[in-house]
C-alpha cells in the first residue's frame, strides 16, 4: 500500500499556507474606492501618462482663452452641464476599471478552483469510460483514477461557495447577478428565467450531488470487490459508469454553460460543453499519466510498463487534436460568418489577450503533437512529463482565457493572485489526491481483468 511520505506531504502544505497568504495580500491590495483607482493609474507609467492626458483634456476646457470661445457658441451653464456630464462619464470608467481591479483575485480564485475540479470530474468521467468499456489495459490504473477522483467532492463544494458568494453580492463575476445591469440589458431580460441565483445554486447542487453519488458508489464497490467471492459488484459497477456517463454528458455541458459561459451572458456556442469537455478530459488524462510515473519511479504500481504510459500518451495526444479540433471549428465559423454578437468574443480575446489567447493554442496543440507524435516517444517518461507539463499549463490557460476577458477586461496580468490561488488549489489539490491513494491497496485483487492488464503488452 502507497504511504503519503512526509516530504510530499509537507511541500502540498506550504504550497497551501504560501497560496493562501498571497491570495489575502491579493483581496487587501484590491482598490476599495475610484479614489484607489485613480492613484494606482497615476502611480502606473503606461495609465499615469493616460491620466495626464485626462488631466490636460479637464484643464483644456477650464482655460480662460477657451472659456471664452466656448462663450461665442454656447450658453455658460450648458458648458458646465457638458463639462459635469464629462466628468460623470469620467466616473463611470473609473468604477468599471474598479470592478475589474476587485475581480482579479476573485476571478484568481475561480480559475484555479476549476481548473483542479475540472481534472477531477474529467478523471472521474474517464474512469466511467473504463468500467463502462470493460477494458482490458487499464485496470492496475483504476486505484490512481480513484484517488484522484478524491478530489471531486471538496473541489466541487469549493466551486458551490464560490458561485454563492457571487449570488450574494461579494464580487462582480457574473454582471447577470448585478439587478442593475439586468435592469438596462433587454438580452439578459429575455434569458432570466434560466439565469437566476437560485436557480443556478439549485442546479449546481444537482450537479455536484450526482457526480459525487456515483463516485461515492463506484469507489466503495471497487474497494468491495477485493474482499468479494464472486463478480457481482464488478458488474454493478458497469450499470453504474454506464448511467454516470449519461448523467454526465448532460450536467457536464450545463455546468459549463452556467459556470464558464454565463460569465458573459451575451455570447454563446452550441459546441461549448464539448470544447469545456475536451479540455477537463485531455488534463485528467494528463495528470493520471503524470500521478502514475511519479508513483512508478517510487516503487509501486509494479504491474504498469511502457505499454500503460503508452496508452495513456496516447489519449494525451488524441484529446489534444480533439481538442484543436473543437476550438478551430468554434472560432472559425463564428470569425468566418462575422456576426458582430458573436464575434466579438473573440475580437476582444484576440486584441486585449493576444499572448494567452494564441499561446494556449501552441501548448495545447503543438507541443503535444511534436512531443507524442512519435510513438517510440510515448514510451519514454520524460516526454510524457514534458509534454503533460505544457498540456496542464496550456489547459489552465485556456480556462483564464475563458474568464478573464469577460471579468477583469484589459486591467488582466498574472500577477500575486493568480500565482497564489495556482499554489494554494494546487497543494491541496495534490494533499487530497495523495492521501486518498493510501486509504487502499493501488492494485485491484479481483477485478475480472486484472491478469489481462498486468500481462499488458504490444
């Protein structure tokens, strides 16, 4: 049985205080007022000379020579009408930088919670795969799905606090729960009945119960089975993936309609679940395949060879071109059709966030397809690490890409925040996945097709 050793154990921890302290550095350095806002522009080079360029516009129109003129073709009092309706519009530019600069260590925060949930419930979805296909290959790697998959429930409460604190107000995430907003936008009326607080916190609780049922369910009859006398629970299993993966394909693409796409409520794409899908199943895959080298180089899983991490490279570099796939064909056809509420989605992640935006595209489709091409290269660890590397920082990307452009706008850069809320999720997340491989044996006894995957070769 694997033992969580003290060195791992202790960096996941100071990876969590680290984070946490940088995430409340983060929440205290956020402006508080416009006043904040305007001395942390000035203050900056690049705003500071834009706010110069304000200053000298305000002073341009207080100068006795223009007064003067502006005398000839107006009324004194309609200029200072036009001047104090300058200055609220002013106002109004500050506030909104404001929101954004509030959202940044939430929006953090919210990146990194999905991310790391999203490996989990797409290694959940992939083990269900497994079970449901009765596959021969897999199994000695069923104990490392299911400890990863420890990672379902906290990650997935995690994700329901954050989208209640956003109903209650405590950040400007999603601008459908702004009364305001909704208020003055007939296209965010019109689809109210679906976008509400409570209904939203109800179906993420549908979601979250579902999921963690089915894993709760398939985990103990797992652990079952080794003790069992015959293969009844193996089969139960299999009705089990089965309805899970029904269950999941249909919440998955309303969970990512509700938790990523609603963030701008004026957009939508009828292939989102599926491009939200590729991305949470290609990171799980990853992270397996990096879970069991790490654990393989330490002594264990001594049935898993070359031909496993084979396997699993090869799921790496297929869901990569699937996922290309996806996102080629959803940014094509709206680019190329050029409706301008669809568009311009992507005209502000191309303009505003032209490195991330086109970077993830290169770590998700280029280096898998230059690392794992080869087949002789998905033998061999270390381009298997390299590549799921630059797949798992490609994958989070792709999720601050979704994020950020609607939330944080211009005013984005990975700073203080992000660093921190990618250490804190990612030791707890790897706490979490470590303890749950200890609470059982990592080698299946008596599922029916153990023998075939220990004697796996090709």
């Amino acid at each position: 049985m694997y033992t969580l050793s003290s060195r791992l154990k202790l960096t996941a921890i100071i990876f969590m205080i680290v984070g946490a302290i940088g995430l409340v550095y983060g929440f205290i350095a956020a402006p508080d007022t416009i006043e904040d806002v305007k001395e942390m522009m000035a203050a900056d080079a690049h705003h500071g000379s834009e706010e110069v360029a304000v200053v000298e516009n305000d002073t341009h129109l207080e100068n006795p020579e223009h007064a003067e003129e502006s005398h000839v073709t107006a009324e004194g009092h309609e200029g200072q009408e036009a001047h104090g309706e300058e200055a609220s519009h002013g106002d109004e530019h500050y506030e909104h930088i404001l929101h954004q600069l509030q959202n940044k260590p939430w929006a953090a925060v919210y990146i990194a919670a999905f991310f790391f949930f999203m490996i989990a419930l797409g290694t959940m979805a992939f083990y269900a795969i497994q079970q449901a296909a009765q596959a021969g290959w897999s199994p000695v790697l069923f104990r490392v799905m299911e400890g990863i998959t420890a990672y379902l429930l906290p990650g997935s409460i995690i994700m329901f606090v954050l989208l209640a604190l956003s109903g209650f107000h405590f950040n400007h995430l999603f601008i459908w729960m702004d009364p305001e907003v909704v208020a003055h936008d007939e296209l965010i009326q019109n689809k109210t009945a679906y976008l509400n607080v409570p209904f939203l916190l109800i179906r993420a609780a549908i979601y979250i119960a579902g999921w963690n049922i089915f894993r709760y369910l398939m985990r103990r009859n797992s652990l079952r089975l080794d003790e069992a006398t015959d293969d009844r629970l193996h089969k139960t299993n299999f009705k089990l993936a089965a309805g899970f993966l029904v269950f999941f394909l249909v919440s998955e693409s309303m969970m990512s309609w509700d938790w990523i796409m609603s963030v701008d409520p004026h957009w939508f794409s009828t292939l989102f679940g599926w491009y939200v899908f590729a991305s949470m199943i290609v990171s799980a895959v990853t992270m397996i395949a990096l879970v069991t080298i790490y654990l393989k180089s330490r002594g264990f899983l001594e049935y898993v060879n070359d031909s496993h991490i084979h396997d699993l490279a090869k799921f790496m570099f297929g869901f990569s071109i699937f996922w290309t796939y996806l996102w080629f064909s959803q940014f094509m056809l709206i680019w190329y059709s050029n409706i301008p509420e669809e568009v311009t989605y992507f005209i502000t992640r191309i303009d505003d966030y032209t490195l991330p935006f086109f970077g993830m595209v290169v770590m998700n489709f280029v280096f898998p397809v230059l690392l794992l091409m080869n087949s002789d290269y998905k033998r061999i660890n270390l381009f298997v690490i390299m590549a799921g590397i630059i797949i798992l920082c490609g994958h989070y990307m792709d999720i601050y890409v979704m994020i950020m452009p609607s939330t944080v706008g211009e005013s984005w850069f990975i700073g203080i925040p992000e660093i921190s809320a990618l250490l804190m999720f990612a030791g707890l997340f790897v706490f979490i996945v470590f303890s749950g491989l200890t609470k059982a044996p990592l080698l299946p006894k008596r599922n029916p097709f153990i023998k075939e995957s220990k004697h796996f070769h090709y």
